[in-house]
C-alpha cells in the first residue's frame, strides 16, 4: 500500500478532529472572494482531511469544484447559481482562478481539482474506515475507477458504484440505492451542471453526510482518458492537454471559453484596481492565451517530429528545464527541445572564454555542446516552442524580454536592472532585428522602451514580424 505522507498543517481557521489521532490536527481555510463567490483555499492535504473528517463525524457537507468553465456556466444558468449557492465548500481549480485572483490583487489559490484530491481522499478514507460511493462515467468507468482506488489502498471500502446513464424513473431506485450502501462519502461525476444540479435536486434524501461533484475524475483513473504528462500539469496546463487530446468536444469550452473567462476576470478585477491598467493586462493576457493555444494545437505534428528526432540521436530526454528569472525577479523554470549534449552544463565553464558576445550572455558559433538536430531546431528556433506551455502556464508572456540567467541577472548594473520588470516573453524587438548579433547593452535599452510603450497592437506587429525574422535565421545560433 502506498502511503502519502501527512502535510505540515497550517494555523486553523476552524478545528478538524480526527478520532484517535493524537491531539486535533487543524485544516486552516483562506476564505477568497471572486465572481461573486466565496472560495476556500487549503493544502491539498488538509482540504482531503477536512473532506474526509466531516464524513467521518456524519457532518453533511457539499463540496462543487470552481474552474474557469464553471464561471461561464454560472453566468448562464440560473439552476446552476442555485447550486453551487446551497454548497458548503467551494474549492477553487485550475489556473483561470488563479489569474483572475492574481488580476484583482488576491492571494494565490491552492490548485484544488478534483482529479489530485481524489487519491488523498482515498487514502485518508482507507485510514478512517469511510466508505465510497462512485456515481458517473460511461458504463464501467465507475468500476474501473473503483478498482483502481482499491489496488492503491487496499483497505478502502468501495460500497458501490454506478454509471452516469440511468432512466429519470429510475433515480428514486438510486438514491435508494446509495443510502444503503452506507457510503459516508459520494462522488458523482456527470459534468457540470448536471453533477450539481442532481446534487442540489437530491441531497435533502442523501444519506451519505459528504457529497463531491467531480466531474471527469473517473474518466482519467479508470484509463479511459490519460492525463497530461507530469511536466505539462506543473505548468498548469493540462486544459492544453485536453484540448489536444479531444479538439472537437474541447474547443469550444476552451478556445471561447477561455477569451470569455479572461473577458470577466477582468471586469470582477477592474472594480478594484482600475478599468486601464486592468483592460491592458487583460488583453495582454487573452492574446497570450489564444496565440500559444492556437500555435500548439497547429504545431503538434512539429512537437511530436522533433521529440523524435532529439530522441533518436542520443536516447537522451527531449525536454531541457532551465531555471530563469521573470518578472520583478521570480524565478521559474523554462522549458525547451533540448538541442544540446545532456553533460552541456558542466562544459559550459570551460567554454566562457571563447564567447563570441561581450559582457552578461554566454553565445558562440560552432557551440561544441550543440548536437546535430540542436544545429537545425536552434535555426528554425523550433527549441524554443515548448515555451508556449511557460506562456499558458502564466510564468511568460508571447512578447516579453528574453528571460535571463541567474549568473546574467547577477552581473547587471545601472538600469539593466528593468528589464525584469515585465513579464518575459518568447518574442521580443530585438529577436525580430537580430538576435544575438545584437550587444547585450542594446538588448537591454530595446526591452526597456519596449516595457514603457508596451501595447496590444505593439504586441500584435512584433508576432507578425516574428515568422520571417526565424524563417531568416539572423543572429540563430
């Protein structure tokens, strides 16, 4: 059985007692107010144990997800409202809620999916000896989610399950059903607003104190639908995923969606920062979203060829992680096609003095450490197209300054300084007029003047001047 280990909980907001644990452990709740909406945010780990402690003491407790596609439902669906209006706890998921906090000056939200607490609630639920109950998914789907739960926690008491497609005669028959099982706890999962509304319809003869609307989770942990990569879920970008993997039923929830969401975050964020600076940003950040998903929806086929390429030269990882600096001097990870040499970083020293560029950045032609299809993806600049997971991910920007090294960022002086400023970008003035045939001390002066104009339509021509500056090749190397 494999066990996750418990998280440091943070000072309470209200106690959470779990019955013959030592003391009272503490589950401690921020209470964030968005779209009209009351969202609590918690650890991962202390929102499973909360969830599972109201269970274990017959607390009734209704918990909906919130994500960017359940604020465009809400605006359209009275019922809706109602539901999530009669919830207990509202737990807040995805990045869109993130950025809309992050655009009305709130503090960050937990990452609260469904899809993540679900194998903390099963294992804290094995412990405490709550029972499940699984309701959704295509016939099977529950089953399958059921024993997979069970192979991890052998203990956990799957008390029955039942697929999403049943007659409306046959819901009293249900209901029944799942009272009699004795499940402390129900998932169901049929998407929203189904989900919450049945939930809303139903729960005043639901036995089971707990109740989760979970959406699609049992799609992923019966394997019917595999989850994105680890990589692309640190981004925050598995709707990217989603998208890619099912283009047609996701493009409109994501594509639209997504300009509509952003649309009203930045109206919820302009009553308290001020309609300007907030449109710009909004803006700035809509064209963010719907140029790097367009392009990686168009370039799958180029990913997927150079992944295959990178890996059949040297069996080596196709992604290179490098550690950068962003905006106002936050450090993210970047992510590229690796195009050099796995043991690059180590020779990098010994090659600092043949450096073809004077002063902060590292650049030589005929690079040693730079592998045969490193030579072509860097002159096409293909290497740097994993970047627009950075851009969905909210940690870069389509134009922005180049993000910098730590070692390049420590040799700064005077007013380079500014150019962390602004978020970095994949596109920039001088990756359009030259690249690194340009001095880093110009480099530097363009980016400032770019941050001090920045604009929609100063973004807009520099993404046109972008494809022929690559199909060029200038200063690529």
């Amino acid at each position: 059985m494999k066990h996750i280990p418990a998280a440091a909980f943070r000072t309470a907001a209200y106690p959470i007692h779990f019955p013959g644990s030592e003391g009272a452990r503490a589950a401690s709740f921020n209470k964030i107010e968005l779209f009209g909406l009351s969202l609590s945010s918690a650890s991962p780990e202390a929102a499973a144990s909360h969830i599972v402690a109201e269970a274990v003491h017959g607390r009734k407790m209704t918990v909906n997800f919130i994500n960017a596609h359940c604020v465009n439902v809400r605006r359209k669906s009275y019922s809706y409202r109602r539901a999530l209006a009669e919830s207990d706890l509202l737990l807040p998921d995805g990045i869109g809620i993130e950025i809309a906090a992050r655009m009305s000056g709130l503090e960050k939200p937990e990452n609260l999916n469904g899809t993540d607490l679900f194998p903390l609630i099963c294992e804290r639920a094995a412990t405490e000896g709550v029972g499940l109950f699984l309701l959704g998914g295509l016939p099977g789907v529950a089953d399958d989610t059921g024993a997979w739960a069970c192979g991890q926690y052998p203990s956990l008491r799957i008390r029955g399950t039942q697929d999403g497609y049943f007659d409306k005669e046959d819901e009293d028959t249900l209901v029944e059903r799942i009272n009699r099982s004795g499940a402390a706890i129900l998932l169901v999962g049929f998407g929203v607003p189904l989900q919450e509304e049945w939930v809303a319809r139903n729960r005043h003869r639901l036995e089971a104190p707990v109740v989760l609307s979970v959406g699609g989770l049992f799609d992923y942990y019966s394997g019917r639908i595999p989850r994105a990569p680890t990589p692309i879920r640190a981004m925050r970008c598995e709707w990217a995923w989603r998208l890619a993997m099912e283009p047609r039923r996701m493009a409109s929830r994501y594509l639209v969606g997504n300009a509509v969401f952003l649309a009203h975050a930045a109206v919820e964020a302009a009553r308290t920062n001020g309609m300007e600076r907030v449109a710009g940003r909004a803006a700035k950040r809509a064209l963010d979203v719907v140029a790097a998903t367009v392009a990686i929806v168009v370039l799958l086929p180029l990913f997927l060829a150079a992944a295959l390429a990178i890996r059949l030269e040297d069996n080596g990882p196709v992604f290179f992680r490098q550690k950068r600096i962003g905006a106002n001097g936050r450090t993210f990870s970047m992510i590229k096609f690796r195009s050099m040499y796995t043991d690059a970083e180590a020779r990098r020293e010994a090659l600092l003095s043949r450096s073809d560029r004077a002063g902060t950045c590292f650049k030589m032609h005929d690079d040693p450490r730079i592998t045969q299809v490193g030579k072509l993806i860097r002159r096409l600049s293909i290497d740097e197209l994993p970047q627009l997971f950075n851009v969905l991910g909210g940690s870069m920007a389509i134009v922005g300054p180049r993000p910098a090294l730590p070692g390049e960022v420590a040799q700064y002086h005077g007013r380079q300084w500014e150019r962390l400023s602004g978020k970095p970008g994949i596109t920039c003035s001088w990756q359009v007029k030259g690249r690194a045939e340009i001095p880093f001390h110009r480099q530097a002066i363009m980016d400032r003047a770019y941050l001090r104009r920045q604009s929609l339509m100063t973004d807009l021509r520099l993404i046109a001047r972008t494809v022929p500056a690559v199909i060029g090749g200038r200063g690529a190397y």
